[in-house]
C-alpha cells in the first residue's frame, strides 16, 4: 500500500504536531470544512471574543484526534482567524489519519 500524500496543514513539531488553521467563527454548523489553500479550515459557532472561538476550536480538535483538551494549545495567532494550533503527543501521521477527509 502506497503512503498518503502528507497534508500541507500539518508540521511535526518536538511536542507533536502543529496544525495550521483558518478558524470560521459564528459558523451555523461547526466543524471540520476541508483544506483552503495550505491551511484546514474550520468552523465553530462561538463568537471570536473572549477566547469563546479558541476553546471550542481546542475542544472540537480534541474530540476528533481523540486526545485530551489540554493536550491542544494555540500557539500563534490567537486574536486572528488564520492560527496555528500544536496538538501535544500525537506525530503528524496520526493526526493525519484521525482527521476526516
């Protein structure tokens, strides 16, 4: 079986894995929307103030990698949409393989 190609969004980082997010916020429909250019973009239905978007973006990737919520930290970009977001434990080619295509 051929390996997958790797996914332009994800980074192997000392911890983990690093995800490089466009983040919809005030979505009617929460969830994983695909790849937008080189970033996964995704939309939650908090609103962008006081941090109400960054914890369920942290929240909805810890329930797909199946991972704890503070094994997921934002660690650029959190007063923008564009983020960058480092899933702790877990190699890229898992994060991977967890996330919906």
């Amino acid at each position: 079986m051929a390996p997958s190609a790797p996914l332009p969004y994800l980074g192997a980082h000392r911890e983990g894995t690093v995800i490089q997010i466009r983040l919809q916020p005030r979505a009617r429909r929460p969830g994983l929307l695909g790849q937008v250019g080189d970033r996964l973009k995704i939309a939650v239905s908090g609103p962008p103030v006081d941090g109400k978007a960054n914890a369920e973006l942290c929240r909805l990737l810890a329930d797909h990698l199946g991972v704890a919520k503070s094994a997921v930290l934002i660690v650029q970009g959190e007063t923008s949409r564009e983020k960058a977001v480092l899933v702790r434990g877990l190699p890229p080619e898992t994060v991977a393989a967890r996330l919906p295509r």
